[in-house]
C-alpha cells in the first residue's frame, strides 16, 4: 500500500506539519517534483485528507475543557438525530463521538472559567433532547496528544 518514500513523506509531515515543500522534499529524500506527485497520489488514495489548522483553545482563553458521556433515550426513534443536530449548534462543543455500548454518544466541550462552563452546561447541555444519562469528566492533563502513527 506504501513504500518506503510515502512513509517518509508522511512521517515528516506528521512530525513537522509546516515544512515548505523544498523542505519536505529534502527531509523525505524526494525531488520536489517526486513529492508532489507522490502527495497527489496520497489524496486520490484517500490517505491524505488535507492539512489542517491546529487552534491551541488556552491560548484563547478556554481553560476548561469537560468531556461529557451521554446515554440516549432508546424509545425515541429520532433521539440520536435529534441530539446530534442541537450538540452542532452549541459553539463550545469542539468534537462530537459516537460509541457502540452504555455510553452513546461524547462531546468535548470547552470553556473560558468555572463560571463560564457552569454558564454553558445549565443553559445549552441540559436542554440537550432526549438525555437518560450525562456523565462529566473534567479535563486534569493531557499526557498524550500526538498525531504521529506507526508508518
């Protein structure tokens, strides 16, 4: 599926999304030329989705970040649409999940303070449609954060 150029490329892609394309190259032991086919060729495939910015929320001024586990009403036929489209129009929900088991759905929900997350849980998570069950993880430390994969 990939050789050893294509592995090369992503790793130094992974471990330095900013590199301009001549440094790409260099660092991947491609021509320019070579890279920009071979990265076309990554997004035909599908394994390259795009680039994408990465937004450091605290440096913002978001200092809490919750993630919130969900248990849907199951009598509902529509519960899950429902939900899903309001938790899409609460603006401090930065990622929506969904899991197979007791928990069905999980949003990660960002806010400046204390003050501000209770502000945001009472008036926009709390009239969430057909919730059975809401279980709030607060955000201590991420020790791991990484985009990198085994290539």
């Amino acid at each position: 599926m990939l050789d050893d150029a294509d592995r090369r490329i992503l790793r130094q892609m992974l471990a330095d999304p900013e590199l301009d394309p001549t440094t790409l190259a260099s660092r991947a032991g491609v021509t320019p030329a070579t890279l920009w086919r071979r990265l076309d060729r990554l997004r035909q495939r599908g394994i390259l989705q795009g680039i994408e910015a990465r937004v450091n929320w605290r440096a913002l001024g978001y200092e809490v970040e919750v993630s919130l586990r969900f248990t849907l009403d199951k009598t509902e036929p529509r519960a899950f649409d429902a939900f899903t489209a309001a938790a899409r129009e609460v603006p401090e929900v930065t990622e929506i999940q969904t899991f197979l088991g007791s928990v069905d759905i999980r949003l990660s929900v960002i806010a400046r303070d204390m003050a501000h997350w209770q502000q945001i849980y009472r008036d926009r998570i709390l009239p969430l449609p057909h919730v059975t069950d809401i279980e709030p993880l607060m955000l201590v430390a991420t020790l791991k954060d990484s985009a990198e994969l085994p290539l």
